[in-house]
C-alpha cells in the first residue's frame, strides 16, 4: 500500500535515496550493520526517522538489502521514496526532511511545480528539466504530511509518470537491462494506491479518488478506469449469478432474490454509475443486465404466485421490482420490455373489479336482452288483437322479470365474484370503476329474492340493499292464461361474455332464460 510502501520502503530503510547504485547499497548495508552491532547509532542519513515511525534492525536490513536484488523491486520502491533527480532544488528540501521539517520541504516543491493566478486559483506548472523530481518527491512528501492531500499527491506523480522525464527515474533505479514502459509504470504505481484506499474501507473515498484522477490524461488511463470497473462489476456480476439460481430453486422466492440483488450491489452500482456515468459502457452494460435480473424475478415471482392462486398480495410486491429495475435500465430494449410488463402489471391492478363488472354487467345485458324482445314480440302480437282485446302489461313485465334464471345468476356470482375479491374491489384506487360496479350490484339485487340476495351479500359491503330487502319470488318458467287461450311460445334465449383479465384468461358465464310467453291481453 502507498503509506506503508513509503514508511517501510527498503531505501529508507536503508538511509538512501531512490536510485541509489548496486555499491552504495552493499556499502551502506555493511556500515548500518557494524553500528548495529557496536550498539551505535549511525549517523545522520536519508532515513528521515523523525518524519514518522522508524526502526532499524539487522533483520530488516537484511530484509531490505534482498528487496533491492531485482530491478522490478527497486523500481517499485523508487516510486514511493525520494528521489535526487535535480541537486540544487531537491537537496535543501532533503536537508529540511532530515531535521524534521517537512513543511519547509513541502514548500520547496511545491513552488517548484505549482503556480497560482491573480484569481487565486492554484496550477500545476508544466513538467521540465528543471523541475521533474520536483513533482516526483511533492507526491512522496504530501502523502507523509498531517492532513496531506493524497488525490493531489497522487496526480503530482502521475503527471511526472506521464512526462518523458519519467525514464530518468527508470535509468536511475534499474541497469541498462530492465524495459518499461510510461503505461506499466501508471499501472503498477495507481494499482498501489488503490489498494491503499480499498484497505481503509471507505466507499467515498476511492470514489473521489478515481473522479480526481479521470480529470487528468495519462497514457494508462484508459486501462485504469477498466481495472476499477471490473472491481465493481465482478462483484455485481457473482450477485447476478446468485439471484438468478435462487429464482431458478423456487420461484416463489424470486421477489426476495431480486430485493436482495439490488440490496447487496447497491453500493458498488452507486459508485460505479458515479465514477462513469450512466452513458458509458461500463455502466450501461451492467445496469441493464442488473435490470434484466430484477425484471425476471418479478416476472417469475408473479406468474407463480397466480398459477398457485395465493393471497400474498403479490401483484404490489412485482410491481415494486419491476420499477425497481425501471429505475436501474439504460438501453432502450431492456426499457421497453420493462414497460410492457409494468403496463401488465397495472391491469392486472384491477383484475377483481374488471372481472366483477364484466360479470355483473353481462347479467345486466341479458335481461336488457330479453326485455326488448319480449316487448317487441308483444308489440307484434298486439297489432293482431280484436278490438275488444288489450295487452296485460303486468303480465308481460312479470314475463320478463322471469326470462332470467336468477338462481344460475346467484351461481355464478358466487364462482366469479369471491368475497375474497370482494376485498379487494373495496379497496381499488379506480373511483369510477367502483361507482360504475355499484351500480351493476344494484341492479342485480333489484332482481333478486331475499333468500337469493342472502348468498351474495357480501357484494354490498356498503349496506344500501341490505336495508331494502325484497320479498318478490319470481318463477322459473310461467304460463298465462288469456280468455281467447291465445298462446305463443317464443324459443329459447342464451348469452354469454367474456369477462376481462390481462392474461387472457377468458370467463364465460352463462345463465338459462326461460321464456314461456303468450299473447297477453283482456278483453
């Protein structure tokens, strides 16, 4: 990690400077051990020992002198220790560090490689020759001070990385042998620090970090910004995996699966949508796969529960992970076929009372029915009657009220319009639909006998035909006599309608309509 890799850098360890040669490092590591073993303290070095916690033993100058063997160990360690790339400017600010005063040194380099304009506002100067290490060592000092800015270290040293000047620094850790390249160097150097924030677990803060560096161009940005996606994405990617398996298991439990998809990746979809925003890649292309997730599981968890016909008020609890995953979706297909299936949904929302009026309004068109043509085969028959003779109107209205088989009516009601249902009808947000199912219950109630209107009741929870109960009966079939014994017999009606339903589902009721009518007149 970044801190420690410069608290217990082998360089300090070893009282050097980054870049310090193969002989340097052999004779310094002899010296260090003689004071140890004399009991000594060696003298005044690059050490730094009072800027932070600091301790030297021979086990860790061994431990030291074996991380400088290979040239990819020195090269990580020169980027997090100082470094004397320009000895007029760096050395009084070494001197500075050496008797504990960073804040001196800070101020060395920092005007080295910061400029402020006439409105105050702070610059990086451009990287030169006169000023590389500058921007190099600012890192390594900001990242030791009290209540140091780590983003803006961070972007000193990667503005030197991003520089030609960064192959001095290469030259100066490694032989001729060792290749690199500016975009390794990023990488190796970035991944460092994330690591370092990661450790600390705390969210904002890598999410501010990686915002501070997007400002910035540098050859491994691209690949950079790739690794921190896939930090996000592989994670949202296993609870993906997890939610569908737990759907696939039992499908009742799919609405949970998705609550907790979106529950465990919540926070990395937070940051991975602020650090890239919702039009990149990056994002869109796991957020519509998130979304597609969320939409499955409400679908599955739905079409379950109404092939098992449970009271688990499941059609609320789909609709909420459905716009759960609304919200999530970025690409126009997924959107769509989340708005198809929440246009369902809602339909769905007034199943009961659609299905209860589409019943009750069928009853209402059968009598309707019957009454115009009962009326107009009387008017028919009317115009063939003597003078003397005249049509007994209350007799053919008793006809009529008796052309529907009101018991069959009762039955269906009662397989169509559960009291369960019921519940839900009273409780339906649709103010209109309700008035207008009102309506049809009052009409049906007129019709029926009070032994009838006991079995359907529960219709009216509002109580208005409860307080006015009939006592008519009527008869299933009839004859009426005439004093001419005039008789017609119509032939029989039948109807029937489908109810309406999202899926489809079709409810067709049919109800006996016993006509026995005969030319109804007096003389």
């Amino acid at each position: 990690m970044a801190r420690e890799l410069i608290l217990n850098n082998p360089y300090r360890t070893l009282g050097l400077l980054a870049g310090a040669s193969a002989r340097e490092i052999t004779r310094q590591t002899n010296n260090l051990k003689k004071y140890i073993a004399a009991g000594a303290e060696p003298p005044s070095d690059y050490s730094f020992a009072t800027l932070d916690r600091f301790r030297r033993t021979a086990e860790d100058i061994d431990a030291a002198t074996a991380k400088l063997n290979l040239d990819e160990d020195k090269m990580l360690s020169a980027l997090f220790w100082f470094w004397n790339g320009n000895e007029i400017t760096d050395e009084p600010a070494f001197d500075a560090l050496k008797e504990g005063d960073a804040e001196t040194a800070y101020q060395i380099w920092n005007k080295r490689i910061i400029q402020t304009t006439e409105d105050g506002k702070r610059i990086w100067k451009a990287v030169s020759g006169g000023n590389f290490s500058a921007f190099h060592n600012y890192f390594v000092v900001e990242t030791l001070r009290k209540n140091g800015n780590r983003n803006t270290a961070v972007a000193a040293n990667l503005l030197f990385l991003e520089s030609a000047y960064y192959l001095k620094l290469v030259n100066a850790a490694t032989d001729t042998t060792y290749k690199t390249t500016k975009k390794d160097l990023q990488l190796l150097f970035l991944n460092e620090i994330t690591e370092e924030i990661e450790s600390e677990k705390v969210h904002h803060e890598l999410l501010n970090f990686v915002k501070h560096i997007k400002n910035y161009d540098f050859a491994a940005k691209t690949d950079f910004l790739k690794f921190i996606s896939q930090k996000f994405t592989t994670n949202i990617t296993a609870q993906i995996e997890i939610a569908r398996k737990a759907r696939t298991a039992n499908k009742q439990k799919a609405a949970t699966a998705g609550e907790n998809l979106f529950k465990n990746i919540k926070n990395d979809f937070a940051q991975l949508k602020e650090i890239f925003g919702a039009k990149d890649f990056s994002y869109s292309n796991i957020a519509d796969k998130v979304a597609n997730e969320l939409l499955q599981c409400s679908i599955d968890f739905f079409n379950d529960s109404q092939d098992k016909q449970l009271d688990n008020d499941y059609q609320a609890k789909a609709t909420t992970l459905a716009k759960l995953a609304q919200n999530v979706a970025v690409g126009q297909v997924v959107k769509g076929r989340i708005k198809e299936n929440l246009q369902t949904l809602e339909n769905m929302k007034d199943r009961e009372i659609l299905q209860a009026i589409a019943a009750l309004q069928s009853v209402k068109d059968a009598y309707e029915t019957n009454k115009t043509k009962i009326t107009a085969r009387v008017k028919i028959q009317e115009l063939t009657l003597d003078w003397n003779q005249s049509i007994n109107w209350n007799k053919v209205n008793e006809s009529i009220e008796n052309s529907i088989d009101w018991n069959k009516v009762v039955e269906l009601i009662q397989k169509v319009i559960t009291s369960k249902n019921v519940d839900k009808i009273r409780n339906a947000a649709n103010a209109a639909k309700i008035d207008e199912y009102k309506r049809l219950v009052d009409f049906v109630f007129e019709k029926l006998s009070r032994s009838q209107k006991s079995k359907v009741s529960y219709l009216d929870w509002w109580g208005s035909n409860t307080r006015s109960m009939t006592t008519r009966t009527f008869q299933t079939t009839q004859t009426l006599q005439t004093p001419l014994a005039s008789i017609y017999t119509p032939k029989k009606e039948s109807w029937s309608d489908e109810a309406v339903g999202c899926l489809a589902v079709s409810i067709v009721i049919a109800v006996i309509v016993a006509l026995a009518l005969i030319a109804i007149f007096n003389s």
